[in-house]
C-alpha cells in the first residue's frame, strides 16, 4: 500500500483527510471538511489517460484491473424515462443539441436519439476505441475523443458515471462550459458513496484506481455552484433491489470483494444531477427554444 500523502482536497482545498478504504493496493481517504472521498496518492496523469484508453489497469504485483464493462442494451428504457422526467422542458423544444461525453457503447447516445425532438443533433465522445467500433455497429454517432478536441457547442453536456473518473473536477467543468452554450446545462450521473459512512456500506468493489472521486449530492451541488452552475433538476434512486442483492450474494461466493446485505437496506443511491450555467426561469427558457 503506498503512503499517504499531503494533497489539498480536489473540491474545498483542504489538507485534512483520513483513510476511508484501501483496495489494488491505493486508499481512499475521506476530506475532514467536505466529505469528498478521493484516492490518495493520486496516479500521475499518463497513467490516468493510459488506463481509460485502454480499459484496465495492471499492478506492480501483476494483478489486472478490468473496466471493460459489457454493452447494456436494457439501460436504454431506464435512461429514456430519467431524461423525459428531468428535461420535460427540453422535450417541447424545435431542437437541443446535446454532447454525451464518456458515452461508452453509446446506450445513453441511443436513448436520448428515441426522446430527444427529431431535429435535434445528439453526438458522443467516448476515449475507448472497443466501444466506439461497438457503438458505430448500431450506427450510432459515437466517436473516439476526448473533451479537449471539441470545437462545436453544446445545450447540454452529460457526464453518465464518468465523475468519479476524473482526476480534477473544477477543471474538467471548465472545459465542459467551453462547450455549452451561454445558458447550457450539464448532466451528471454518479453514486453517492461520500453520503454512506463507512466503506462496509458500500456493496461492491471501489474499483480504484479507476475511480479517482466519489462525492454526493453535497460534494456535486458544491463543485457545480463553485463553477457557476445551479442545481435545477435531481434524483436521486436506490440501487439495492432484489436482483442487486443477488448479484453480489453471487460475487460474493465467487471471491470478489463486495459486502452482501439484504435488499432494501443499502445506503447507495444513484444521483442524476441536472445543473444550469444561467438562471433564466424554466418557464422563461421556452421563449428561446
Ligand atoms: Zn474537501
């Protein structure tokens, strides 16, 4: 386990922290001041890159790290009624120009291109080439890139379970507000594991280092306003159904380091966030649609 290090809190600043959780040989420490939980010491920015590029990590005692997740198809319906519930607003519109940055196989991309007005223009950027290729085989327009090479601008930015995978957040929503328009707006999806008290709540693997932060509904609404941005739609929804349970029942008797619980009892939410630049009145918004 490497030694923890001084390092000033991503969201408050802050040099205080204590250790939360040790997993692959990195901790996870808790901020004393905001409750940001973030790894310590944090992997230098090649390694970062490198990792998301290729989907795995592997460690000096040569253990592997797998996040290639696989194409979930029946994510589509789920993402299609959080969209129509926290943009009914949008729906109405002639047209919304929407980038999915992190899109993966594209199955967020593909729910907004059902609900979204016809004439709308709705790209993904996604770092994994695997699931760019994957993604194109459903002729969905999903490319290979990171944020930095965007040019073109954007009425809203979503970010699905992308958070927790970016070393500086401030400087992440910079560059997402160089591509919203004037009065755009963000979409961020993540789990609350900052808002459950200690790691035994958690019912899964962290996966770190592959993920770098973990906040909540706090940690978010804090580093959305400290970008200018306001808080203007959020879910936020349990994930400790019947089948999670059995799942990690499942995981667990196969050795994986998940903690089982029954169902109904976890702590762990998924929070659906939804953050605007300006602050015109939704009801003003139409007017320039
Ligand atoms: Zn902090």
């Amino acid at each position: 386990m490497n030694n923890l290090v001084d390092i000033n809190c991503p969201l408050c600043g802050d040099d205080n922290h204590i250790l939360w959780a040790t997993e692959n040989g990195f901790n996870c420490v808790c901020c004393g001041q905001c409750g940001l939980l973030y790894v310590n010491p944090l992997p230098n920015a090649t390694y970062i890159e490198e990792s998301v590029k290729l989907g795995g990590h592997v460690f000096e005692d040569g253990k592997q790290l797998n996040t290639k997740t696989r194409r979930m198809h029946s994510k589509q319906r789920y993402f299609e009624r959080v969209v129509k519930q926290l943009f009914p607003d949008l729906l109405n519109r002639t047209s919304v120009a929407w980038l999915d940055v992190g899109a993966g196989y594209g199955e967020f991309v593909q729910a907004l291109l059902s609900v979204l007005p016809t004439s709308s223009i709705v790209e993904g950027l996604e770092p994994m080439t695997h699931k760019v290729e994957k993604a194109r085989e459903f002729n969905l327009p999903v490319r290979l890139g990171f944020l930095s090479g965007v040019t073109a601008s954007y009425d809203v930015v979503s970010i699905i379970d992308v958070f927790s995978h970016i070393p500086d957040f401030p400087g992440f929503l910079s560059s997402i507000k160089s591509v919203l328009n004037s009065d755009g707006e963000i979409l961020v999806k993540t789990g609350n594991a900052a808002e459950i008290g200690k790691r035994s709540n958690f019912p899964g693997a962290l996966n770190l280092p592959d993920h770098l932060m973990f906040g909540g509904v706090t940690q978010l609404t804090r580093f959305f306003e400290d970008a200018g941005f306001t808080v203007i739609g959020m879910e936020v929804e349990r994930i400790d159904g019947m089948w999670y349970s059995f799942k990690n029942l499942a995981k667990y008797l196969l050795g994986k380091p998940v903690s089982i619980s029954l169902p109904y009892t976890s702590p762990t939410r998924t929070i659906w966030m939804r953050a605007r630049l300006n602050t015109l009145p939704l009801d003003r918004r139409d007017e320039k649609a």
